[in-house]
C-alpha cells in the first residue's frame, strides 16, 4: 500500500509517496537532507547560499562544493541542450522583472513597475572547473538555477529513497514530478494541469507513469503584475523579459524529470515552434494554449475526457 507526505518546499509544495508506508518516515528523512542541502547550495533568496555568494563575486574564481558544481553543470548542459532557450545566466533579468524575493513575499508586496532587462550575458560566461571544483562568472553574469535545481532534486531523492530502501518513490516538487524504484501495480498516476496545487477537478488530464520524470512549466502560477504588466518567471535569454509564449503550460514526459523540465521550459520559450522541437526529439507532451485548446505530441495519451 502506497503512503503519501505532503509538506512545503522551495516556495511550493513536495509530494512524496513510497510503495511501502512502514519506509515513508525513513524516505522522507532522505528527502528532507536533500532538500535542505539544495537550498543551501543554490537558493537565490539566502545571502549564505553558495549561489549568493558567488554571484556577489563577479569575474572571481570561486571554490565551490561538489553540489553546486553538479547543479550548475546541469544548468549548462541545458543551455546547451536548447541552444540556450534555458539559460541559467537569468538572474538580473527576474530580479528587473519585479522577481527580486521569495514568491510569497512578491505575491504580497505587489512589485513596481519592471525596469527593462535586456538580453542575459548567456551560459557561454559561466565558467565551470569541475575538478577544483570552482566557477567563474564573466560578462557580468549572474546565476538563477530555477529552471533546473527542482527538477534535478526531484531525480535525486526518488532515486537515493529507491535505492537505499528498496521501495518505489515518487517526488513531486511543485509538480515536477520524479520516480523510481519499483511503481505500484497499476503505475504511478499522475495529475497533469496549469497548477499542481489546483483541486482534482481543475481543467487537466491524468496520465500513468512508470518511470523517469514528468515536468509542467507555466506562465499562470508564478505570476504576478508589475506596473500594469502581467509577468512571469519563464525567462526569453534573447530579450531578458518573460517569455511571450502561445502556450500556457506545458508538460513532457522524459527519461528523467530533469531532461522534462528542461523540454517542457524550453517549449514555452520556443512558442508556436515547440510541438515540431517536442516531436522530432521523441518527447511526449501535452501543449494548453492560452484559450485552454490541447495539443499533443504522438507518445502522450489520449484524454477519455474529451473523446
């Protein structure tokens, strides 16, 4: 019998469920260290994360742990993965756009008119040495790990709680969601909307999963006005403002939540180009259009719903 934890993270809400409820205190004991480790490492909101520090440093050759260099080799292997539609070097460009403090925090304190961006320096002038292991950032350049430290979490905790407990794991960080280990007899069902957090009969699909990841990026729930303007935090790296997409949300399936969440972001930024990007690199996804019209790629199941 799965058991189910339900508990605050980064801003958002984690899921963990486990195959075995007498090993979810264990499985959740190894999320929680995690967790708490990759908030330290990379939080833009903590002036003694590892990110802060490095960004108030420019142009310096930074020692840094063997957690932050895996996060940020992530996020380069993104950028280069979509030719630079996920850029990590976004952080400024959050920070004009009104971004500047935890979600919460902005969604009450109503930001101001957004100061104009500009394009980012790009992942080109983060220089990363993996073997000291130490980073440098050129350009000007300043770091937000956003869009993949989540995700990359997410991979690692089911994968630690599968491995070192022998059970099947589910994590879901606000809704990018990561398994491993042996599912359930019928798979890991998984609700697929704008917003993780909506009630089970919020407009979305529910799909079955058995392995890898599932990711949703979209622009409606982190989301905030600034100046009359409607923002979010998906960033265009070539305009430095937050994408203007023709998709709402976005969800991929992947080998990995990781591999997802990258694809599902990169969608967003790529707009009425996605679904062709999407299919020719084999990705499942389901694409929602601001008016709520679906399109899928092949791979993703049908919606009963709406036969």
């Amino acid at each position: 019998m799965t058991s189910t934890a339900s508990f605050p993270v980064f801003g958002t809400t984690a899921v963990l469920v486990v195959t075995d409820e007498a090993l979810l205190d264990g499985a959740r004991a190894i999320a929680d260290a995690e967790l708490a480790a990759v908030d330290l490492a990379c939080s833009r909101f903590r002036p003694d994360s590892e990110l802060s520090r490095l960004n108030r440093t420019p142009g310096a050759l930074t020692p840094v742990s063997e957690l932050f260099a895996a996060l940020v080799a992530e996020a380069l292997r993104a950028a280069e993965l979509t030719d630079g539609d996920v850029d990590p070097t976004c952080a400024r460009a959050l920070v004009s756009a009104g971004y500047d403090r935890d979600f919460g925090e902005l969604k009450a304190a109503g930001p101001e008119q957004p100061v104009a961006a500009g394009p980012v320096p790009g992942w080109r002038s983060v220089l990363l040495d993996p073997v000291i292991p130490a980073v440098r950032l050129a350009d000007g350049a300043q770091l937000d790990l956003g869009a993949t430290a989540k995700a990359w979490t997410a991979d690692r905790c089911a994968g630690r709680i599968a491995a070192e407990l022998g059970c099947g794991a589910l994590v879901s960080l606000g809704g990018d969601v990561a398994v491993a280990g042996p599912p359930p007899g019928d798979g890991w069902r998984v609700r697929v909307t704008d917003d993780h957090a909506a009630p089970a009969d919020a407009p979305g699909q529910t799909v079955t999963i058995t392995s890898g990841g599932l990711a949703t990026s979209s622009t409606t729930v982190r989301a905030w006005t600034a100046g009359r303007r409607a923002m979010h935090h998906i960033i265009d790296p070539r305009t430095g403002e937050p994408a203007r997409s023709a998709w709402r949300t976005v969800s991929v399936a992947a080998a990995t939540c990781t591999d997802a969440n990258i694809a599902s972001t990169a969608a967003i930024i790529r707009s009425e180009a996605a679904p062709a990007w999407l299919a020719g690199s084999g990705l499942p996804a389901r694409l929602v259009r601001h008016d709520g019209t679906v399109q899928t790629t092949p791979g993703w199941p049908a919606d009963p719903a709406s036969e």
